[in-house]
C-alpha cells in the first residue's frame, strides 16, 4: 500500500530517471532469481521500475534483464500508464497469486493483468487462471475519470 506521499516520491524518481532514447524505456523487463521470474518496466538504460513487493526505481546492472516478448503498448504510454497506476492500485496489497510483480507490470505494459507465472502453476485454478479478474477494468475506469482515455489503448 502506498500513501500520497509515496506516490508523490516515485513519481517524481520516475520521471527523473526515464530516458526515451533507451533501448529499455518502457518495455516489459523480467530477469529470473532462484525459482522465480520477476517483472519491471524500463525507463533508461541503467533504471527501471519494480512493482515487486515494494516499489522501487532499481539500477538495471544489478540484475540480468531480458526484455519480454510481449506485444506492448507505445513505450511513452505505458511510462504514462505507470504514472497514473501508482494512485491506481495504491491501496492493492501484493500477493503471489492474486496481484503480482507481473499482473502489474503486464496491465500496465500491455492492458492485460497476468501472470503466466501462475497461469502455467498447479496453483492456477486458485486465481482465475493467472488473470487478475477486476484490474483492467478498474484501470480503465479510473484513467476514463480523468479524461486520459488515450492511455487505454491497447496493443
């Protein structure tokens, strides 16, 4: 969970940090500790942006990334979407299942909350298997509400 002070702090490192001439900038990124995949987006060469347990801007030459092959929304959007989704789910606790690094990194990446992680788990019949049930709607209506219907686009 995360209060308007927060909010406010990693918008402004985000926004800080993003480089639209990267490679990276907003793309789907994962790199895989121990058992499991994590997810982030990219917003330059040397940060990117982790909805894991905790959000946080991470330096990309500590982990070895791979780009997901995924099709994505146009990189500017999906920073855009990443702005406004901090206000979004900013009352969402994280759940291995339920709400993941990736079900938040692929709704905002590609307008699609999964996790193929769980999708392709024996534990996948436990949530909707893989697929956040309410998180593309309840991020449309929230970005329709603010008149930012352009970032609904999808892929």
């Amino acid at each position: 969970m995360l209060n308007e002070n927060e909010i406010l702090r990693l918008r402004t490192e985000i926004e800080a940090k993003v480089n639209p001439n990267s490679g990276i900038y907003g793309k789907l990124l994962e790199w895989q500790e121990g058992f499991t995949n994590h997810y982030a987006i990219g917003l330059s060469d040397e940060y990117m942006f982790s909805p894991g347990e905790r959000f946080s801007v991470l330096q990309t030459s500590q982990y070895n990334l791979k780009l997901t092959p995924t099709k994505a929304l146009h990189s500017h959007l999906v920073i855009q979407r990443l702005i406004y989704a901090l206000d979004c789910f900013k009352k969402w606790n994280y759940g291995l299942l339920g709400w993941n690094c990736e079900h938040y990194a692929r709704l905002v990446a590609t307008n699609e909350a999964l996790s193929y992680q769980v999708k392709f788990s024996p534990l996948a019949f436990l949530n909707n298997g893989g697929y956040h049930p309410d998180a593309v709607n309840i991020f449309q209506k929230y970005l329709e509400q603010r008149s930012l219907k352009e970032l609904i686009k999808t892929p």
